[in-house]
C-alpha cells in the first residue's frame, strides 16, 4: 500500500485504554490542510504524554498509508520515525483563535448527533465534529477498578516496545504516567433540529480531562469536583464549545467524545447598530 506525506493539525488526544487485540495506546485525530479528518494509529504513548513531542493545535508532518487492519476510513497508519512537528502549537487568545477558527471553518460542523450516526451507518464517518445546543450536565462515576492491573499495564506497553526497547527506569516512567484515572465522565447534553429537542449522552476521553482531574485532584484533595465541574459545566459551555467524537473500533456504533473544542464566542450583534447604515 502507497505512503503518502500529509501536514496534519492535532486537535485530538485521548487518555489511554488498554486493548488485548490493537494495543492502541491512545487515538491521535487531527485535520489536514485541505479540511479533512484523520486518525493516527499506532501512535505510541510517549508521543502523547503532557510534556512530550507534539501537542493539541500543533502541526505535524509525517508519512502515513492507510491502515490495513481498521476499516474506518479516515485511520491510518503513521511512519513514527517519519514525524516532525512545527515548531510550537498554534497560539489560543485574540490573537490566536480567528487563525484556529479559519481552519475549522474547512470541517463541516453538525447540530445533532443523530444525522452523525445516521452517516456512520451508511458507510460514512466515524469521526464527526458537533456544535450541541447546551450542556445539561456532568456525570461523574467511579470508576470500576481504581487502578490498571498487571495485565492492563502489559496491554497499554506492548505497542511501546514495537518502537523501542526500554530499560528497566524508563518502563517504570511510562507506567507511572500511565495512571488510571479512577472516576468516568459523561456529558448529558441536548441538540435542536427542526424545532425539537433531543438528549444524548457521551463519555469523555480527551486527554485534557485526565489532565485537569489530576490538577485539581493535586490542588483541592477530596474537594476536587467542585472545581472540576466548575471548568466543564460552566467554563467551557459558557464558549463556543464543540465536540470532536469518534468511534470506538472493536464496538462500530458506539462513539466517544474524544476531544473538547472550545472558541470564544462571537461578539453578539448590536441590534441598534445595523439601523445607522
């Protein structure tokens, strides 16, 4: 199968899962430069540990083909040894946002869900962008180990030794950054489509929430959840908040919230103005 060379923004980088069969550390998603959606597999995850290589809203440039044991279509395999990363993301702000907000003006934005899996369903996408109409809520649930166990930690490391060999101190690093978080998250939230209101629920992944749980977890103690749903239940629905979901590849139809997408909302219109010209 032909590699091809493709630049490719992240905007997506999950917590990592264990899995037996396809040892996906992490889903990596991002767009190219003429506007289309990929999935990078298999990423290895030290490519995408907080301090390490490329990060979200960075441009990368590597080899890629199409991944032959995965059928969605926008997955594909990327050449590690192959990836260089621009200099530094692109920068949030004023200054920053209108440059991000032009090149996600190239994806197409849905208003519900159910015209995403309806796609799904036909031979279409399994990653989709999703404006929601308002977050009703956040559900926070224990999770049901606390910890991976011996045989998870082996799973979320054998792609890791595809790509090299570690000693003893470096494998003991990777599996303490590794760390399970132990609640799961759901967002509850509702979209409109020709007058009427529908609900949906998703579980949270991207790799920002497992980094803002262990924040304020390390800041607050045993009051961490205030502050956390603080930043998800009125931060961040208070922006132009959209979601990037994605499917899960052993379960087609079940998608996960991989990756949260949050503008400053556009200035409101002033009503008065446009009666002076």
């Amino acid at each position: 199968m032909a590699s091809f060379t493709e630049r490719v923004l992240i905007l997506c980088k999950t917590y990592p899962s264990p899995s037996a069969k396809y040892a996906e550390t992490s889903c990596v998603a991002g767009m190219t430069e003429d506007g289309r959606l990929i999935r990078l597999y298999p990423v290895p995850f030290r490519l995408v540990a907080d301090d390490q290589q490329f990060k979200k809203w960075q441009w990368i440039t590597a080899h890629f083909e199409k991944a032959r044991d995965d059928h969605r279509p926008e997955s594909h395999r990327v050449f590690v040894d192959t990836i260089a990363c621009d200099a530094d993301p692109l920068p949030a702000g004023k200054q920053g946002w209108p440059q991000r907000a032009e090149l996600l003006a190239k994806l197409p934005v849905y208003s519900d869900f159910a015209e995403i899996e309806r796609l799904r369903a036909a031979g279409g996408a399994t990653l989709a962008l999703l404006r929601p109409a308002r977050i009703i809520g956040l559900d926070i649930k224990k999770a049901d180990s606390p910890t991976w166990t011996d045989e998870e930690k082996e799973k979320l490391l054998r792609l890791q030794r595809q790509f090299e060999l570690f000693d003893e101190v470096e494998e003991g690093k990777q599996i303490r950054l590794l760390e399970k978080l132990p609640y799961d998250f759901h967002y509850r939230y509702e979209c409109e489509l020709d007058g009427q209101t529908f609900a949906y629920r998703h579980k949270l992944v991207d790799w920002e929430i497992g980094a803002l749980y262990r924040n304020v977890h390390r800041k607050h103690g045993d009051n961490w959840e205030a502050a956390f749903r603080a930043k998800l239940e009125q931060d961040l629905p208070s922006k132009d908040l959209m979601f990037l979901l994605g499917t899960i590849h052993r379960f087609p139809g079940q998608w996960l919230l991989i990756s949260l997408i949050y503008p400053p909302k556009p200035p409101a219109e002033n009503p008065n103005q446009a009666g002076l010209f």
